[in-house]
C-alpha cells in the first residue's frame, strides 16, 4: 500500500507541471486539441487511432500513400494552430526499389517540425527505426543482427520512467510481452536531447537491456518515439502502451473520459446446469457457494486502486426457485405451493439458425394456459434456501440484480404471449423476494441463451413489458454495433424484426456456462475452442484477451453462468496472493491482479441498466463531436485556459467529459459537474447548452 501512494505523490507533483511550457513562441496563442495522424496506406491506422477513439479524443486521420500527399493546413493564422499534436505511424515509410524511406519530402517534415515550435505541439512516432532523427541508433546484438524476434520469441519491455505522462498512471517497471510485435533495441547517441522511457529486457542475443522508447527535446521541439511496432487488434501490449503517448502528446489536457468498467454477469441463477464433464451430472449453486462471494467481494475492492467499486451482477431465473419450492412442497402435510407445480412444457421447436428472423405471428405457444399471472406465494418461493438467501438485504445488496427470464424458454421461434409471460412472472417474483429493491435493472434482461434478438413479436413482448436493454453476444458479430463497438446496437425491422431494443454488447470467455470445475471448462477449451494446455495456460489466454479489451477502455460485460459460482467440494486456485474457490473467483482475480501490476486504475461496475445509459450516452456524446480549444499565457509559459464546444450550436443532449491533469474551474458562463475518483485525473463533465464552456486551468 505504501508502494501505491509514494507513486500517487510523485504522480501529483509532476501532473501540476504538465501544462508548464517553456516556449515563448506560444505566448497567446490558441490550439485545436485534435490530433493529425499521419499513418501509411492499409489497416494499420488502427493501431493509431484506436486508443483515441477509446477516449473520445478527437483527431484528424491522414492516409499517405507512396506517391506522396499534401499535409492539411496547419495553422489558420499565426496565432491559432488547428492541431494540438502530431502523431506519425511507422514514419509513413514504403520501399521505393529497396530503398525505404518516409512518403512526406524534406519540407514537410520542416513544416511539421516548424509547427510544433510555433504551437507547442508535440509529436510521437510510432514503429520508428533508431536513429538520429529520435537521438539513438539500433543495438547490435551478439551475433551482429539489429531487430527483435522471431515469432513467438519473448523480449519483455516496461517503462523505466513516467514522470512525463504522469496522468497515464501506469506502473514503472512492470513487464508486458512483446511477443510478435518486432521492434528494434536501441540505444541514446544523443543524451543531451534524449531520455529513456521504456526499455527491452535481455533476450537471446541481445545480452543487454536496451531503450524501447524515448522522449527527445530538440530546442524546444518536442517528440516521442517508440521503437515497437503497434497491433491494437490483436496486443494486450500496444493497448497498454497506448496510454503513454495518449496522454504525453495531450498533455494530460483532453476532450473525452478514461474509465474502465468490469462487468460480470451471472446468468441461470436458481437453475440446474447439465455439465460439461463429467457428462451426465448437473449442479445447482447452493447458498454456501454464494455466500463466500460477499466477503470476496469486499476483499477485492480493498485491493483495487482507490475510487474502485466491483460487484457481480446475478441474472435470475424464477422458475427455478419455484421448481425446487414446488418438489419440496409436494412432500410437506400443508403445500403452501398453489398451483402445485412450476411452469413445464415440451421443448419447442426452434431454428437451428441462430440469426434466424422469425416471421412476425408465427410459431405456437410453449407455456400452459394456467397459470396466466404469477401466483405462488411468498412462503412457497422461500421453501427454497437459495431464494430466501438472497432475500436476506445484506446478501441481497452484495451483488446487483437483474431478469434472464422466468422459465428460460428459447425465444428464437417463440410468441407475443409467452415471451410477455417470461417477463411479468420474473417481475412478479423478484419483487415477492425483494430483489428488485436492491441495485437492479428493472429496464434490463439476459434474453436466455440470448435468443429471440431476431423475433419481432418477443421484442414488442419485451418492449411493452418495460424492458428496453437486452444483452447480446460479441461471438454473434450482427448483435453488435457495425459502425462503432463503445456504441451499442439499436435493433431494426429488417435485422431484429422490431425496431427501439438496446443490444448491448457483452464477451464470452473460456470460462464455459455448463462447468463448475477447472477440469471441466479445461476439457470444453480444449475441444471447442482450439484451447492447448492447463487451466494456468486457458486463465494466461483469458489474461490476455480481456485486458486487451480493458486496455481499450471496452465497457462491454463478460458472460459467466451460476455453476461458475460453484465454490464448495471444488479444488482452490492460487492467484498471486489470493486462494479462491470458484472460477468466477479465479478469473477476475486474474484479469483485476494484472490491470492493477500495469496501471494505478479504479475498476468499477455499472449495473446493467446503467452500463447500457454509458453506450448510449457516449453515442449521444459522439454524435456532437466536442472538441477543445486551449490557450496559452500570454508569456508562453504555461497553458492557462481551455474552451469546449460541440458542433450542433454547442448542445449536447448529455454531458461533455474534459481531462485536466490539474486543477480547473469553469470561468465565465456554463456549467459543469466534477468527477474526481480516486487519484484519477480530474473531468469535468460540461452542460452544453448554447455556448462554449470555458475553464481556466490551476
Ligand atoms: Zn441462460
């Protein structure tokens, strides 16, 4: 703990010198925050781009290809400069007949350079080689080679100093891989303009440690440069890295929001799941497997960086309770259960499609006609003891809570009436047990095996019903947003069969929904999923995928199902210095103990209706295009104000978030909430209402 606030105060003293420059050429002027990027022809832009559309920061994409082009007007007078930073991918550079070089000429690198003076702009390359323009040159390894690896072969990189993009807060001298991302070690030929940032670990033939990254002061010019190559698709890595050169080329000053939200949802609660391996046996959670959840979950946000707040949110399935209430109640002298069985029927009939659009009014009804409403009492619901515990508040209130239906009935081929069925009995009974008086959504649902997304008539059924967010699947491509992924899809007549549904977006892991040992969803990754190796070698794989995405800053939820929750007669799992049961246990754990080794971030959750408001608040946000303009003083040494506004006469039907890596304060007119959690840099979430909010900065 100690550790995490000496790092917190160094943090704090550096970040009151970000927005400190030295540059009398910029006394007075003003700059557009949007980032120009210059990146080659093909998809590698991505890499550049993805870490600051995770932001919201606003940039301006320029593809240059081969044959050259001309850069974009820099400054529209000498006072006012249109981008606040420069970054330049793989240095634009293509083979011209064996010869390799950038396509910008000479003189555009000069006007470039003269820019960044002018403006205070500074410039990042990423995926450049070593050499004079960035003050180093390559290493030579021992065996006379520059460049490192071949496939698969690990060099491990961390940074060696932060104090330059203290607002990044990440964790000087943690190791990520660098596994197939090629880079070239380097070393400083130049220590008067240039200081180490990041650097290699031995490998191979490269017997030394050596410089992965630099910042350069050219008098006055400013530059960062990465000698790695960026994937963002694919590397848990780049998307760390990212957040360096995000925040040093902005200064820690920006349009847009870090935060980072883990959602995991607990789907077929009060079910009994047919396992896995070993086939032929079932299991249903008892009280005693939640129950050790509560505390673990208290553990967790004791551990988590300060303005944490992680919760499990259960997905709850009422039939269940009531079948179980309703086998007990047959054997007692006075069955409080009328009517005295549960909600049965024949399987239905349902499209081996799974993206199949069910014709409006057909298929047949699945459910009884009797009951019509719910009508169970209380004192049957609590013949179950998972049910009653969670009606105990202080149980209750240690999870959020939401529907995944009543029975579980697969919607794909279903009708109006029961999937309107599925919906009131589940309200019925989560507001008999209390549930719904806890953290829950009562907008929200876990279509069952997240089916009837392509039925018209469940989704009026749900729509008429109160439920407006449904979770998706990111394994089914269609159920996500095709234009943006921090944006969630809207359903439509010709996709969905019905238009005005939110389909949120939500990750499968390899933590498999009909397991509840580490045997069991081992085996399933191995058969199904191309899985190779142990348990520790499926929790590395599940490391790196979701840590990617949080990296990303992706908000989407992770799925997991209640035999997940399985805590008891099952083996424990060391995870660092924790020893936990249950494989929801053991795979946040793994995911929370490597987000705080690499960053000082809070981890938070949003219950489900209100991780659905995010996307559609961040859809709204995006559709305004805010953007920030920032001032210099008057001596050049200091920026001292920063104006946001948005397209659309400066409205926005929600909030705009503005990244201080200080103090600041509206000045002026406007208005404008302050979001402080932790030791995060400050935002301010500004009202847009007909004008330009402006701020001065401390
Ligand atoms: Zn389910």
């Amino acid at each position: 703990m100690s550790f995490v606030r000496s790092l917190g105060a160094v943090t704090l003293l550096a970040a009151a010198t970000l927005t400190n420059i030295v540059n009398a050429a910029v006394g007075g002027s003003s700059v557009s925050s949007t980032i120009l990027i210059l990146a080659p022809e093909g998809d590698s832009a991505y890499s550049a781009t993805s870490g600051f559309d995770a932001y919201g920061i606003p940039y301006q994409l320029v593809t240059v290809p081969q044959s050259g082009t001309t850069l974009p007007t820099l400054n529209s007078s000498a006072k006012a400069g249109n981008y606040g930073g420069i970054l330049i991918l793989s240095d634009v550079s293509y083979d011209y007949g064996g010869d390799y070089h950038s396509a910008l000429t000479e003189n555009q690198y000069t006007a470039l350079y003269a820019y960044q003076v002018a403006f205070g702009a500074r410039m990042v390359r990423l995926d450049t080689y070593p050499d004079s323009t960035s003050g180093t040159a390559a290493v030579v390894a021992s065996d006379g080679s520059e460049g490192c690896c071949a496939d698969n072969v690990e060099q491990l990189m961390s940074f060696t100093n932060i104090t330059g993009f203290p607002t990044a807060r990440l964790v000087s001298g943690a190791t990520v891989s660098t596994k197939n991302l090629y880079h070239y070690p380097a070393k400083i030929t130049d220590s008067k303009t240039t200081w180490k940032i990041a650097q290699f670990a031995t490998s191979g033939n490269f017997k030394s440690t050596s410089i992965a990254a630099v910042i350069n002061n050219f008098s006055g010019r400013e530059q960062m440069a990465f000698f790695i190559g960026f994937a963002t698709e694919w590397s848990s890595t780049s998307n760390y890295l990212q957040h360096a050169y995000i925040h040093w080329i902005t200064r820690g000053l920006f349009v847009g929001a870090r935060k980072i939200y883990l959602g995991t949802q607990i789907d077929d609660m009060h079910l009994s799941t047919g396992l896995y391996y070993p086939q032929g046996r079932t299991y249903r959670v008892v009280p005693a497997d939640i129950s050790p959840h509560v505390a673990w979950t208290k553990s967790v946000n004791t551990r988590l960086p300060a303005g944490s707040n992680y919760f499990v949110e259960i997905g709850h399935n009422g039939n269940g309770d009531i079948i179980n209430a309703t086998n007990i109640g047959y054997n007692l002298a006075n069955d409080p259960c009328i009517p005295v069985d549960a909600i049965y029927y024949d399987s239905p009939i349902t499209s081996p499609d799974l993206e199949w659009i069910k014709p409006i009014g057909s298929g047949v009804d699945m459910w009884p006609q009797t009951p019509a409403q719910y009508s169970w009492s209380l004192a049957c619901a609590q013949l179950d003891k998972l049910a009653t515990w969670f009606m105990t508040p202080a149980n209750r209130d240690a999870f959020a809570h939401m529907s995944h239906t009543f029975t579980h009935l697969n919607l794909n081929n279903a009708t109006y009436d029961d999937a309107a069925k599925e919906i009131f009995f589940n309200q019925a009974w989560l507001k008999q047990l209390g549930l719904d008086a806890g953290k829950f959504s009562p907008a929200g649902l876990i279509p069952p095996a997240i089916t009837g997304v392509h039925n018209g008539d469940v989704i009026k059924a749900w729509l008429d019903n109160g439920i407006k967010n449904v979770v998706g699947d990111n394994s089914r491509p269609v159920l996500m947003n095709p234009n943006n992924f921090h944006h969630l899809l809207h359903s439509t007549v010709a996709a969905n069969g019905y238009a005005g549904l939110n389909i949120m977006p939500r990750w499968p892991t390899a933590i498999y929904y009909d397991c509840d040992t580490q045997a069991c969803t081992t085996q399933e990754w191995t058969d199904t999923s191309a899985g190779t190796g142990k348990f520790a070698d499926l929790l590395a794989f599940e490391k790196d995928v979701t840590t990617r995405y949080l990296f990303g800053l992706r908000h989407d939820p992770y799925m997991f199902h209640q035999a997940n929750m399985r805590a008891t007669g099952v083996s424990s799992y060391k995870v660092g210095s924790q020893t936990v049961y249950s494989l929801l246990q053991i795979w946040v754990e793994t995911v929370i103990q490597e987000m705080t080794r690499l960053t000082l971030w809070p981890i938070m959750t949003l219950k489900h209706d209100d991780i659905a408001k995010l996307f559609l608040d961040r859809e709204a946000r995006d559709a305004c295009k805010p953007n920030l303009v920032y001032t210099y003083a008057a001596d050049g040494k200091k920026i001292s104000g920063a104006t946001v506004s948005t397209s659309n006469g400066n409205t926005c039907s929600v909030a705009v978030p503005v990244t201080f890596p200080g103090t600041a304060s509206v000045s002026g007119g406007g208005s404008a909430s302050r979001d402080s959690v932790g030791g995060e840099p400050l935002i301010m979430w500004a009202t847009m209402s007909g004008q330009p909010v402006t701020f001065s900065l401390g």
